[in-house]
C-alpha cells in the first residue's frame, strides 16, 4: 500500500506539472498572437493617418482650390465657407483640435450634411479616423447650434412700399409658414406615432420665413402624423418660441385655422397654384381672386423648402434619431 502510493506520488505530481507547462505555453502563444495583431493594427493607423501638411492639402483641393469644387463638394462657395468658419470661431466656440483646424471640421459637417455620406467614406475622403469624423461631426453641430441668434433673424412687416406686386397685397404680412417632412429612422414601437401619411417614418418641422426667404423660424422634432395645427399650438405656448405683433401676421394654408396672427385661404375655393397655371380658368369670385393672390406669396415657404432640400441631401434621405 506504501510503495504504490509512493511510486504514484511522483507520477501524478509530474502529470499536473505537465499540464502547468501545456497551460504557460498556450498562454505565450497567445500573448505572441496579442503582440502580433496589436504591431499589425499600429501599422495600419500609422499609414492611415496623413502627417499635417497632406491632410492641409486635402482641405485646399476641397475649400481653396476653386469656387466650383467648394460648391460640389461643401454645397457653399469659398466666401460663405470662410465667413461661416469664422462665426463658428468667434461666436460658436468651435476651436482646433490638435491637427484637426477649424476649417476641416466645418469642411467634415458641410460635406456629410451635403450629401449625406457614411462615415467611412468620410473617413476615407479627409484620412481620419471613424472616431475623429464623430468626434468633429457633434462637435461643429453644436457650434452652428450656438449661431442661431445670429442666423435667425426678426421678420420685418410688408409696408406700403413694397414692390413685390405678390406681396403689395398683403401689408403688415411678416411672410409665411408651413411645415416641411423630414425622412428619419426610429424604433419599432415608435414608427406608428411617426408616420406620415404616405406610410413611412418623418418628423414634422414647422419653419417660417420672410418674403426675402430668409428662415426666422424654425421647430423641429414633431411626429409625422402630428397636424400643423397641433404644431403651431405649440410653437406658441413655447417661452422661446413664435411670437407675432399684434398688427402683423403670417400666411398660412388650409392646414391652419384662420385666426389672430394668421391668415388662411378661403375654403371649398379654387387654391394651388397648379389650379391656376393654365391661365384657362380665371377667377370667378373675390373668394378665389384672394385665394389666388394669398398661394401666390405664400408659395415663397414652399420655395424655400425645395431650395434646402435641393441643397442638403439630409433633408430628402433618412435621418436616424435613436
């Protein structure tokens, strides 16, 4: 009994030694292969990252090189560039970041908000990083965020000189209001309460703008199936929100009540403009003479929508919000 043990002693203890160096050994290889992928992927980030000089000479074929190329590529030509770059600076608080200036960042933002692209053709565009690109995509959002007081301008009331035969009509008008729907994604349990009535996911946003076309206005975040009526509601109830003199007002559709402050078309009368286009049907009553007068100059807010969405691809392609 005391010489098995004593012979199976050393056995066994060889036996768990065996097992302790199998284990060392897989540990190291595994260590080896860490060391391996983690020189592989510093390689890699070395040759993706350009040094300062050549990421400078990305930005100038993109902003410096010609008016045309900046309007393809920014959808702005190099004067606004520059002036928009030095409001973020001065009033946005947007500064440089390492080898990233200020220029690039607007020029990263521009570019996505232009033609909404994905990340890694941005990345691959500029030579950054997916990080940086998010990283200077919030970041310069929030400066343009900061400029509102600035963008937004008052509206100025239609007076007796105005020239616009669309806008004569309408004196003490402020300009018009609509809202405009923004294609977005959202969760499963939220696509009822944003769909629209063409049967997809959009957010309703109310914008109001002057005769000149100059947005003053602007309330984003309402559900597509929310009514303009609700909207507007709301925009007003707002601390912040829409305010309208008493003596001034706005035109508005037949998705609005007529009331103090806005003016709506007659209803059960000839409206759209496309109604009137042939020219073969003229007016018939007061009713539709003022109806065709009122589409006339409210169709500047309609204007202004297709000017933006022409422009900026993020207006007509999908929007994520989660």
């Amino acid at each position: 009994m005391d010489s098995n043990s004593s012979s199976g002693g050393p056995r066994a203890r060889d036996l768990v030694m065996n097992h302790i160096h199998i284990c060392l050994r897989f540990i190291e290889l595994l260590v080896q292969m860490f060391r391996v992928l983690a020189s592989r992927r510093r390689r890699v980030e070395r040759t993706y990252e350009l040094g300062y000089d050549k990421h400078r000479q990305i930005i100038h074929n993109f902003v410096y090189k010609s008016d045309e190329t900046c309007y393809k590529m920014l959808r702005m030509r190099r004067k606004p560039f520059e002036k928009l770059r030095d409001m973020l600076y001065e009033h946005g608080k947007l500064r440089d970041k390492r080898c990233v200036l200020v220029d690039e960042q607007l020029a990263i933002t521009l570019h996505i908000l232009g033609h909404n692209i994905r990340n890694r053709v941005i990345s691959t565009w500029f030579q950054r990083s997916g990080e940086t690109v998010s990283k200077v995509f919030r970041r310069t959002i929030r400066a343009l965020i900061r400029l509102q007081r600035m963008l937004l301008k008052h509206p100025v009331p239609i007076g007796p000189e105005e020239n616009d035969l669309r806008w004569s009509y309408f004196q003490g008008c402020l300009g018009a209001i609509d809202g405009t729907h923004i294609p977005i994604i959202v969760r499963n349990n939220q696509k009822a309460r944003f769909r629209c009535r063409k049967g997809f996911p959009t957010m309703n946003v109310m914008c109001a703008c002057t005769p000149s076309k100059l947005i003053t206005y602007i309330l984003p975040g309402w559900e597509g199936s929310a009514a303009d009526g609700r909207i507007l509601r709301d925009a007003l109830s707002r601390r912040n929100g829409l305010k309208v003199p008493n003596d001034n007002y706005y035109l508005v559709d037949a998705g609005y009540s007529n009331c103090q402050g806005f003016l709506a078309p007659f209803r059960g009368q000839r409206y759209h403009l496309s109604e009137w286009a042939s020219g073969n049907h003229p007016a018939q009553t007061p009713e539709e003479v003022f109806n065709m007068r009122h589409a006339k100059a409210r169709n500047i807010i309609e204007t202004c929508f297709g000017a933006l969405k022409q422009r900026w691809a993020c207006y007509v392609v999908l929007v994520s919000t989660m």
